[in-house]
C-alpha cells in the first residue's frame, strides 16, 4: 500500500529571485525567504492569462505566501504581491544588475536557513534601481559589500593585520585573507590577490560597511575612485566566494 505523504501548509513572504518555465502553464520560482532560506515552488497555472498567482510569482516580485509542503516539495497555493519592482523591467541595465543580485545571494541561503540576513539589503537594492536616482556603479559596489556582510564575509577594515604603520605608506585589501596588509606584507604573500586602496575608497569601505542600512548609499565618490571601489568589491565577492555568477559579465558589459 502506497503512503501518503504528510502536508504542511506554510505561510511566508518573500522575494521571487528566479523563476523556470515547466510548460505552457507551469512554472518553478525560487523564493528568498527571511524565515525559511531560500526554497523553490510549484506554481501551477500561472501562465496562463487568467491565474490569480501570476502577478505575484514574477521575477523580482516580493509577496505574501501560502504554500503546501508534501514532503520536501512546496506549491503554491495563494499569493498576494507586496511589491512589485516592476520598473526594473524597463530598463536593460537594472535587470542585469538585479539578476546578478539575485544570482549572488542564491549560492548564500539555503533552505531551512532561519536567520537569513540576505533579504533586506536584496530589497534595498531593488528599491534603488528603481528609484535611478543613485549610479548603477554605486549600488552594484555597497550591495555587494552588504550581502557579503550579510553572509558573514565581512572584510576587518580596522588597520593593517601586520599591525605595521601605514598611515603614511600603501595599503592594500587582501581579497582572500579579507584584511588589510601594507605593501610589504604583500609582497610576501604567496599568490596575493588584492588591491591597493586610496584613503577616498578605504573611507568609501568603511562607511558603507559601518553605517546604518538606510543611509549606507549616501554618499559621494569621484568617477575614478567608483571604479576602484567596483573593482574592489566585485573581486572581494569573487574570491571570497570562490565562484563567479555568470550574469557578472553581461553586466559589466553594460556599465562600462
């Protein structure tokens, strides 16, 4: 005799941070959750034109949940969209930003993750693109440097890990290590990958990193040292997590 599998109902909220096409009407989302991590449901139906889970089971569309877990696997049963960022969708430059947001925190959370920090500064950032009033550049650089610190990869910015002076030399931010080193300290590690930070950026990293979630993206930084501080923390996310999303290269292409 065949056992039913016990169901669950859940209730959720969360971001749509990636969505697969089943068939003509189905369709597999991914939801970044705060209290659940990141888990994927079905969504039966929500192609079609006269679904009520269509409108909040989109791509960037943060919502309110019903779900069924029978086993290991989650339906969607009820949606209700709470925001739903539908303005990045008019932009080409935005999706591509958001999307390597999305991909950047979907190899961090994983399901059953109770204590996930990764949505709030996600939400920020989508909220931003939006808004266009900041440069790309400047929310690509503080978002990823949020979420890295978010997921426990916050660099030590405090000084030098030698514990040498360097008020008066060059510093440089060990990608790998995540501290900061004076020159030579880094010219004996062995395959150092880092860079080397002016005071502008190094204040830039510290502040971003220090203040108050709200204000983290209030501030100025001239063009030159914007695409320092991108290089920075764009190889800081790349060697910390040891991987590199595939959506970066599109988007860098488009933010040249």
């Amino acid at each position: 005799m065949k056992q039913v599998k016990a169901q669950k109902k859940i209730k959720t909220e969360g971001l749509v941070i990636k969505t697969v096409d089943v068939n003509d009407s189905n369709r597999l989302i991914v939801i970044l959750t705060n209290d659940m991590g990141i888990i994927t449901a079905f969504a039966g139906g929500v192609k079609k034109p006269t679904s009520k889970l269509s409108a909040g089971c989109g791509l960037f569309v943060y919502s309110f949940f019903g779900l069924t877990k029978t086993g290991s696997n989650y339906r969607v049963d009820e949606v209700i969209p709470k925001e739903l960022f539908y303005k990045i969708r008019y932009d080409i430059e935005g999706v591509a930003l958001a999307s390597y947001f999305c991909e950047l925190v979907s190899g961090m959370s994983f399901e059953g993750d109770c204590s996930n920090e990764l949505l709030r500064p996600l939400l920020n950032a989508l909220y931003l693109i939006t808004q266009k009033n900041k440069p790309l550049k400047l929310i690509k650089a503080v978002t990823e440097m949020r979420i890295m610190s978010a997921a426990g990869f916050m660099p030590d910015l405090s000084g030098v890990s030698c514990g040498h002076n360097y008020e008066n030399s060059v510093v440089y931010l060990d990608f790998i290590g995540g501290v900061l080193v004076c020159s030579n300290c880094a010219k004996k590690i062995n395959g150092f990958k880092g860079k080397i930070l002016n005071k502008t950026v190094l204040d830039a990293l510290r502040y971003i990193l220090n203040s108050d979630v709200k204000k983290c993206y209030s501030f100025n930084i001239p063009q030159n040292d914007l695409n320092n501080l991108c290089y920075i923390t764009e190889n800081y996310v790349i060697e910390q997590t040891e991987r590199k999303c595939k959506t970066l290269s599109t988007l860098k292409e488009l933010l040249q």
